[in-house]
C-alpha cells in the first residue's frame, strides 16, 4: 500500500546565489523537474523564527518567537528562546502525531533540537546523537565545520530507512555560509557534500515528497553600529538585543542585520526615534505598533522599535565604538530574505508557496491533513 512521505530540509542561511552553480546535479534535478522559486523568509531573518514558522505553518504573531533571545522587560534581563514552551502554536509534529502519523526532527544545533521538538517521535541533534546514530553513521563532525550538514543528511537517510518516518524535518547549520561567500572554494565544498547526499537520499525515497529551502540568507557585512553607544551619547538609555543574538556565538558575533530596541525611559521614544533615523547603517526605524502590523509580530517581545541594518551593516558591539569597520557575513536584515524554495513535484502548483513557512500545508496536504491556507 503506497504510503505517503513528505520531507522539509532547512539549509540553514543559504542565500539563491549558493545555488549558482552547475556542480550540484542534484539540486538541479530537483529545480528541473520539480518547482524551483525565490521565496521570501520571515521577518526578521533569523534561524529561530524562521524555523518556528517553518513546523507551525504560522507568522511570530501566532507562534511567539520573534529572534533567538529578547529582553524581558519585567525581569530585566534577557531570555533565549531555546525551550518548546516557547512556542506558542501547534507543531507540524504534534499535529501528526494525533493522525498517528510517525514524525522526525533532526538538527545540527541543539539548540533547535529542544525549540522544535514539540510532538516529534524521534528528534536528536549533531551535538548530541544518540548511539544508534553513530554506531551507523560515525561520530559527527564538529558544528563548527564544513562537514556536519552532509553528516546530519546521511543520519537522516539512517533515520528514514530504520524508522520509516512519515514526516521528517531537517535543519542544518549556517556555519558555512557565516565563514564563506558563494564563490569561495569552501563554500562550493560544503554545497557539493550537501548535494551529493541530496542525491542518495532522493534515490532512496523517490516516491517522497521532498521540499528543500533556507531559512534566510546571508550576506557580506563591512560595518558594525553600535546603537546602544549612539542613544547613550546622546542621553537616551536604552536595551538592544540583535536579532541572531544567542550562545553559538563563534560564527556571528551576536551581530545582526536587524535589532530589537527597548528604551529605558519610554518619555525618550520621539527622541529616540529621530536619533536612530539619522543613524548611518540604519535603512529602517519601526515603531513597535507598525513593526507588528507589517511583519505579523506578537504585542510582546518586541521592545519599542525594530530596527533594520543596510545591506552591508550589522547591529552589536563590536569595540568601544559607534561605528566599527568588520568583514564578516550575517543576516537578520531585509536583504537576507530572499531564499530558494525546491519542491520536487511539478503538480503542486496549484498549492500557494511564497514563503518558507507555506511548506506546511503542502506537507499536510500530502499526508491527508486538511489544512485552512
Ligand atoms: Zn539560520
């Protein structure tokens, strides 16, 4: 009896231009004869958003997470989003768990391990396989490689063919992408180990639904604005918390394209609103109220503005200064939203998919939910 199979893989931070290339055949068989578009991530373009949104089918107004950490006003201080009570909506897993359908989650991170794992049936990271795992698949690479993305791929081919789950999510990491631009010889490595077990795992489950996109882009970045030091110099206290800001900090320094702004004194908003307009660096200054309205965020967690870096600046404390000169890559910003959406069914087509997060229903669809969108 045929028994349907979807599968969603996060390439974690891979831009379209990753993609550029003809010596990945396997993403091209799968952009040739499936559906192959640029979509757009959710706002604000950082990992756990966009994941969230990703396994709940849901903007941050409905699932809560709007960055990695924010600012708790009440208890003044900061708190990671990295636990599944965060999430406020119903998991893809949770929903086909009570289908009784059999669900997996597998991740490079931990850290999106414990946010997603809500429902799932067999859910493990890279930093923390279990020993039926390894046993098959080896010791994981470091999460700080170019390896551990083809690792988790070939321990999810592992997980399809001895548990034979209906439904699996996979999420790579950005390591790669964070480290090298699309053309460096790196970069071109870690995307043909990816492709390259691509390849095996749609030999191994032809019949399955296959879809593959990012959760953000990624992007050169040559300076670092400390809005923090800018509103202090000009008497306006205030809290900023970057938008990838959480514990892995290695890759990205906590600087990101987009910043949460929490003032101490909300009598300063007027003030504060005009010096962060006039900020160089700054492309655009959301009142928090507009920032909701157009990027479908939750009342809380989103301090009083929302702040989004030009292309090349990020937002974090680099040096005792306003304004430091950096050459790094991030994301966060409104130029890492675009991101690749591959689907390896022509027919679906007629199912709407902009986003990321629209995978779900198609998802649903395929495995006999009903789904509203
Ligand atoms: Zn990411």
């Amino acid at each position: 009896m045929f028994r349907p199979t979807a599968l969603i893989i996060s390439l974690d931070g891979c831009a379209p231009e990753y993609l550029e290339r003809s010596d990945i055949p396997n993403m091209r068989r799968l952009q040739r004869q499936g559906r192959y578009l640029i979509g757009d991530a959710i706002v604000p373009t950082v990992t756990n958003v966009n994941n969230v949104s990703m396994v709940t089918g849901e903007y941050p107004d409905k699932h809560g997470i709007t960055s990695n950490c924010y600012y708790d006003r009440r208890r003044g201080q900061e708190v990671y989003m990295e636990s599944a009570s965060h999430i406020k909506a119903q998991t893809v897993f949770e929903r086909l768990h009570r289908m009784g359908r059999r669900t997996a989650l597998l991740s490079v991170k931990d850290k999106l391990c414990t946010l997603l794992n809500r429902g799932a049936d067999i859910a493990f990271s890279a930093e923390n396989p279990p020993q039926w795992v390894t046993e098959e698949v080896g010791t994981p690479p470091s999460i700080y490689s170019v390896e551990v993305n083809a690792w988790l791929l070939e321990a999810l081919r592992l997980v399809q063919r001895r548990c034979n789950p209906q439904f699996s999510y996979a999420a790579t990491t950005d390591y790669a992408e964070h480290k090298y631009g699309p053309n460096e010889e790196e970069a071109r490595r870690h995307m043909e180990l990816v492709d390259d077990e691509l390849g095996r795992l749609m030999e191994q489950i032809p019949d399955a639904l296959l879809c593959v996109t990012a959760d953000h882009g990624m992007n050169e970045k040559q300076k670092a604005v400390n809005l923090r030091m800018i509103l202090a110099s000009a008497c306006v206290d205030a809290f900023v918390v970057p938008t990838v800001k959480d514990r892995y900090v290695p890759h990205h320094s906590n600087l990101s394209g987009s910043a949460y702004i929490y003032l101490l004194d909300q009598r300063q908003r007027a003030k504060a609103l005009e010096i962060l307009s006039g900020t160089e660096g700054v492309e655009q200054i959301l009142p928090e109220e507009a920032a909701r309205v157009r990027y479908h965020l939750p009342r809380r967690k989103v301090g009083d503005f929302l702040a989004f870096a030009e292309e090349d600046a990020v937002f974090g404390v680099v040096a005792e200064k306003e304004v430091s000169e950096v050459r790094m890559r991030s994301h966060g910003s409104l130029h890492e939203r675009r991101i690749p959406i591959m689907i390896n069914r022509s027919e679906t087509c007629e199912r709407r998919v902009l986003e990321n997060k629209d995978l779900f229903s198609l998802v649903l669809n395929e495995l006999g939910d009903k789904c509203e969108s």
